[in-house]
C-alpha cells in the first residue's frame, strides 16, 4: 500500500465529530443548563463541517480562508458548550474529554489551514 494512498479526509472527520457530539448529547442529564447547552453543543459542532464543506467550494481564495475562518470559531465555540457541559458520570465524562481533544484538534487543524491559505 502505497504511503499517500490513505488520503486524509477532514470532511469526514468533522461529520464524525457531529455526530458523536448528538449521541452524547442524548445521553446527558436532563438538566435545564444541560438541554441548552447541548442545544448550543449541536449547533456549533455541525457548523465546524458545514462551514468546512463550504470552503471546499467557495469560488474564490477571499471566500475560502472566511469559511475557514468560521469552521474554526466553531470547533472553539464547541468546546466552550462542552466545558459548560455537566455530566454527573465518569463514563459520560470520559467521553466529553475525548469530545474537548477531538474539538481542540480540529480547531489546529483548521488554524494550520488559515495559516497556510490566508
């Protein structure tokens, strides 16, 4: 298998990301503070990909490094919802923590991107 034949895709990696922040959300206490939170939580995690996808097809380099700026804001949005996040569980905290390494590492992902593009 040649080196560069598993390609990298982070379009992939933030729709994983989505869709694990929504099964965590369904098991988090039904908190007041909780439902809001992860209402926010959702949100913001959907948007680090759909920001990302939209980059991808953006019609110009000025568009490009904006949408790449925003799916940043995002993934940084994300983890701010998952700080404020109460869990009451060691496994349901254990999994908010890889959530929070996951959300920083997209957010140097993306800032690499800017950095290179913008």
């Amino acid at each position: 298998m040649a080196e560069n034949s598993k390609q990298y895709d982070l379009e992939k990696r933030t729709l994983d990301f989505a869709k694990n922040v929504r099964a965590f959300v369904r098991q988090l206490p039904k908190t007041i503070q909780n439902i809001e939170d992860g209402k926010q939580l959702i949100r913001s995690s959907g948007s680090v990909g759909a920001n990302y996808i939209e980059a991808n097809e953006s019609l110009s380099k000025k568009d490009f490094g904006m949408r790449i700026k925003i799916s940043r804001k995002e993934a940084k949005e994300s983890r701010y919802w998952l700080e404020l996040i109460e869990t009451h569980e060691q496994e349901l905290e254990f999994l908010r923590k890889q959530l929070l390494q996951e959300a920083t590492e997209l957010m140097m992902i993306l800032s690499s991107i800017m950095r290179k593009t913008v």
